[in-house]
C-alpha cells in the first residue's frame, strides 16, 4: 500500500491510497481509491487488472470438443466450474443429452466444488479480515468489546464469547482456520470421485461424464459429506455470530460496501428430467435448475429466463485496453428463436487487445472490459454484480420460489434448509432470507449458507443417483456427432458468481469463444457511459471504521469490501518475449534417465 | 494497436480434428461398448473381460451392479 497527499478538491482533503495487489485473491486486482480522512469517507475508487488473459484469441480454430480441457485451466481453484460450463455450452451446440446419471454425478461435483470453494475462501481468507490479530490492529475498541460479548449461538458451535470466535480465525493457528483446512481436503476428494480430478476434471465430457457408477462411488461421498456437515452447521452459527456483532459494536457498519440491488445469478444444477440444452427449451429447463436463475434488480425478481438473460448480455468497452470491435465480422445476427443478437453480445465479440499505459485520470485503465446487461425495461445497461455469487444465488432462488427438494426449498421470500443429524450435531433448519440491501457482511454471511444449500442439494443428487444406480441404470454418457455449423451457450454459476461460454462452430472448429466468468463483471471499470463496476460502486461512498489514521491505514474496511465479492483474477496466460528470446525446453520422459539429472521442462 | 507477436510455430488450427480419424464420441460407438446394454444398463462384462458371466448376478431380478 503506498500513500500520498493530493491537493485539495472540492473544499476536501483527499488522500490518494492505493491497493496494488489485493492480496489474499486470485490473480492481479488493484484498487485505486480517494480518501476524505477528516470526514472518513471513500470518495473516488476505480479498479484494475494489469493482466491479459486471450482465452477468446487463441481458442479459435480448436476443436471444439477440446473447449472444456482448455477453458477449466482459466482457472486454478473453480476450473471445473468452466469445464461444466463449456459441456453445457458443447450440448447445445452438438444437440446432445446428457444421461440422468451422468447428470446427477455433474451435480454432485459441482456441490463439492462450491462446498470447497467457499470454505476455503470464507475462512483462510475473509475471515483473516475478522480475525482477533487483525481487529487488534485496526479497531482495539471492537476486540475489547468482543472478548466481553457472550456468543449467543455458543450452544451450536462451542465458543464463549465473539472473542474466542475471532481466535480462531487466527491465520495458520486459529482453529476455524486450520479445520477449514482439512475440509477442504475432504470435499475435493468428494469432488474427485465424481469428476476424476480436482481443478481440472477428466471425466467430465460432453454428452455425459466417464465416472464409473457404483453404489460403493455414492457411499464414499456421503461419508464424506456427513463429515462436512457437522462443521457446516458449526460455521453458519459462528458466522451469523461474528456478523452480528460487527453490525452491535459498530453502529453504521452495514453502510460498508453497500451497494444498490443489482444481482445476477445464472443459475446451477441441471435437472436430467427436463433438460435437453436446446436453446429454444432453454426457459423451460432453465426454470428447473436447482439454483434458479434471475436478475434481481431492487429486491424484485425481473426475469427468470435464460433466454432474456443471454440476449440483454451486453460487453461494453470505455475504460479497458481493447479496441471496438463494431467494425468486425457478426457471427450471429439471431438466436435460433429467431431473435436479433447485439453486436456487443458475446457471440459476436472479436477481442482485440491494445496494450497501453495505464491513466487513471479520465483515460483507460483495466485490463477487464465492461460486461453490463441490457435492461429492456428502462434501457438502462445495469452494472449487475455476483456479490461473491451466494447472496445472488440465494436472492433469486428465495424470489423465483421454484425449487422444491427434501432438504433445500424456495419459499418465495426465503431459502430453507433442512439439514439432518450427523455424528456430533442434531439435525438443523438454516433460513436465509433476503437483506434489505446488499452490503460488505451480507455477502460474507450468504456465502457460509450456500455451502448448507450446495450439501443439502448433494443429499438429494446423491439419493437420485443411488435410485438410478440402484435400478440397475449405469449409463453416464450419451455418443453424439459434431456438426460442421452449430452454436452454444452455457450458463452456470462458477463458485463466486455468473458463468457463461458462448461458442460458435464453423466447418467443425471453433470461430469464436467467450467465457464471461464472475470476475469480469464485479471488477469492471468504467464504461462508455460512465457507469462504475460494482467494486468501484461499492467502494465508493463507503465510510472508514478503521481506528488508524492516515499515517498507519490499512484500509480494512475497503479489504473487506473487496474481499466479500470473492475477487479472482486469475494468472495470466500471455507471455511476450520479445525479439526471439529463446526459452530452454526439455523433455523428461515418465521413466526417462532425464529426471535423476534435474532437466524438469 | 495490437499486440506483436513472434511468428507462429503451428498453424492455430492445428490441435483441430483431421477428418477421417475415428473419434470416440461417434454415434453407434456406444452399442460397440463391451458390457453396455441398449436399455442403459450393464453387465459383469464393463469391468472385466474374464469370465464375466460369473460375476452377474445369480437371479435376473436383481439389479446387475458390476465394480469399476
């Protein structure tokens, strides 16, 4: 963090305080913020990426049937969620179904990927922002209080107090910490039994997976995730805990990373019944995933249908290193519903990279473009954001009142979840029901009540799998042909929000790709009509809790804000050499003499 | 702008299907599958190529559940 003062502006005092690299995320987020410290308030925030990923350049001419392989390695800790996502994508393009079973065990992996995912972000890395060495630090008056403040939910998970809670977030000792750490080591052997391999799966295709189905495959999952269940209930009890006290001991604190109603959710868990991937059945199946998909847009649900969701998708420039690509070729003029489709739509991107340097004063800034979706009803281009992707989640399927199973349900207003005994705890009914506004703490505190809702759907999938199996049913994979013209969309939920492959095929391989992940939308800078990304919005406007002067701030609660949108952006992919610079290459064969020399490539 | 790149060693279509080889997600392959039935079900022969008829099970009402 590197500070310095700014000449007055406006009859205020801002201070410049940059955040550059956000640690404890994934990839290259920096934070460029305007601080008023005599009113304690951020004034001005913008938000970069100083890296290219080109995953849309050099996915042209592959083939097709790769695009799963190649797009999981976007990313290293949610890759299966793209693999996921490009299968969905390939079975429409291919008009493909996948088997029921193979459908189940998709879903089973994908639970274990958000049940890991969300763990091990939540408490090695959000709740380092809560913990008892970093509160001490930036607000001593809080942790006095909190080492006096009984824990009212102390029945449930053990602690005394919100004190002892904040202990054991401690980093590498605290026990929270370091239990989070052994599950997230069960629920990726979880997510390894059903899709082969953890981040980058191997059995995951399109037209259904290569997982061997067998009761005894079922049963190791469910013994590892009635262990994960008693933690999971453990967690959502310390959350709600700690979260209520920072709004107690703070008053004013839910104004922190407040932003206006603006989620997207696109929605997770297929249901084999209904789907089919075709895109003009897309609503249909659509509306039966076991995560609705919606836009929800000042507390009210706007749209469930994946179809109006993938035409208002709009990737606008402004701020971004990249030329326009108006002028380029249009690969789909309309949907196979016969409606028109954007220029701007991500079927019809070309992404033509302009390095430059980076201006944060007026000029352009990120490395992210500005991915905005197109609100028919006021033709507004809404700056929609994940909020780290469970409070989304949550918010539309509590809104579309759509999914109905014995332990997770929608009640039109609220998500329950009916969690059953397990070795050390009783069984437990989580609710989760809608804030009044999205802010800082409600996007951490949705996070710990998805991984109850992603277990409790994997009780369901695993039942409905273990019916199948049990009936004598194994086929998980369906043989399809490739056509030479075909189009696809996927939609899914990476761990921390949207997830959406566009691919168009022409004469067997790939013309164009375009992975939208959560981040490009949450992290996006200006666009041309000046509308800030959600960090930006976010940030901006938030008020400074931080006991620390300007002299030793560690911005905390800009941290935290960022922080609760679960940032990943990941490594680059791009390496430029310059002038023919040659690299070393090697070639250590499996059983090769090469390895006992040291010539690993 | 852009960015300048060095010459290309491959061609960037080349990881793309060559027509004429056979690819495991052709139409018809699944019947060619040793052990996989038409109706969706299995027998002994998925797992193992000796003597699977002694591993199904030992009444046709039972559900054929062969190991990985």
């Amino acid at each position: 963090m590197t500070t310095r003062q700014a000449a007055p502006a406006e009859q205020r005092t801002l201070t410049d305080v940059a955040f550059d690299p956000i640690t404890r995320i994934v990839g290259n987020l920096g934070i460029y913020t305007k601080i008023d410290f005599a009113a304690r308030e951020v004034v001005e925030c913008k938000s970069t990426s100083s890296i290219f990923r080109g995953y849309s350049v050099f996915m042209k001419g592959k083939d097709p049937r790769d695009a799963h392989f190649i797009t999981s390695r976007i990313c290293g800790i949610c890759g299966d969620n793209h693999a996921t996502c490009s299968v969905y994508a390939q079975n429409m393009a291919y008009g493909v179904k996948t088997p029921p079973l193979g459908e189940w065990i998709v879903n089973l992996g994908e639970a274990a990927e958000y049940m890991f995912d969300h763990t091990i972000f939540q408490d090695n890395m959000v709740f380092v922002d809560y913990c008892e060495r970093m509160v001490k630090e930036t607000n001593p008056g809080v942790w006095e209080r909190a080492e006096r403040t009984p824990a009212p939910r102390g029945d449930q998970h053990g602690h005394r107090t919100i004190g002892d809670i904040m202990r054991s977030y401690n980093p590498f000792e605290g026990e929270t910490y370091k239990e989070a750490l052994v599950m997230s080591r069960l629920t990726r052997e979880m997510i390894c039994l059903m899709e082969g391999r953890h981040v980058h799966p191997s059995t995951l295709y399109p037209g259904g997976v290569g997982t061997v189905a067998t009761p005894q495959l079922f049963t190791d999952y469910l013994v590892r995730l009635t262990r994960c269940l008693d933690f999971v209930k453990r967690a959502v009890a310390m959350n709600d805990d700690v979260f209520d006290f920072f709004y107690e001991a703070l008053p004013g604190y839910e104004e922190v990373g407040r932003r206006r109603t603006l989620l997207g959710c696109w929605g997770a868990f297929q249901d084999p019944e209904v789907v089919d991937y075709s895109y003009k059945r897309m609503n249909e199946w659509g509306n039966r995933m076991f995560v609705t998909p919606g836009i929800v847009v000042d507390n009210q649900l706007v749209t469930t249908d994946l179809v109006d969701i993938n035409l208002g998708m709009r990737i606008l420039l402004g701020s971004s290193y990249y030329e326009d690509w108006t002028a380029e070729e249009t690969f789909v003029d309309k949907d196979p519903l016969g409606n028109p489709v954007d220029k701007r739509h991500p079927w019809n991107q070309t992404t033509l990279p302009a390095p430059q340097k980076r201006d944060l004063d007026g000029g352009n800034y990120s490395w992210v473009m500005s991915p905005r979706w197109f609100d028919k009803r006021t033709s507004d281009f809404l700056a929609l954001d994940t909020g780290g992707g469970p409070i989304a989640r949550l918010w539309a399927t509590a809104l579309a009142g759509k999914v109905e199973t014995p332990y997770v349900r929608s009640t039109g207003h609220s998500v329950q979840i009916d969690l059953p005994r397990t070795p050390s705890s009783p069984e437990v009914r989580l609710e989760w029901t809608p804030p009044a506004f999205p802010n800082t703490i409600e996007r951490n505190r949705a996070r710990m009540y998805f991984v109850a809702y992603a277990a409790g759907m994997a009780l369901h999938f695993v039942d409905q799998a273990l019916n199948e199996v049990r009936s004598g049913v194994t086929k998980t994979f369906q043989d399809f042909k490739v056509p030479k013209d075909a189009i696809g969309c996927g939609f899914h939920e990476a761990v921390r929000g949207v997830l959406s492959h566009h691919m168009v095929i022409r004469d067997g391989k790939i013309a164009n790709y375009h992975p939208y992940p959560p981040t490009p939308w949450n992290a996006s800078p200006r666009d041309f009509y000046g509308t800030p990304g959600p960090y930006e919005d976010a940030v901006q406007g938030c008020p400074i809790f931080e006991e620390n002067g300007p002299e030793n701030f560690k911005g905390i609660d800009i941290m935290r804000t960022v922080r609760s949108f679960d940032p990943c952006l990941p490594c680059g992919v791009h390496m430029y050499l310059g002038g023919g610079r040659t690299l070393t290459q090697s070639h250590s064969p499996t059983f090769g003499t090469l390895a006992d020399q040291g010539g690993h490539g | 702008m852009g960015i300048t790149v060095g010459t290309p060693d491959v061609e960037p279509d080349k990881p793309a299907h060559v027509a004429g080889v056979r690819r495991g997600n052709h139409r018809g392959f699944y019947k060619r599958q040793p052990g996989h039935r038409r109706d969706d079900r299995s027998t002994a022969r998925r797992s193992t190529g000796i003597n699977a008829r002694h591993h199904n099970p030992v009444l046709p009402d039972m559900p054929n559940l062969s190991p990985a």
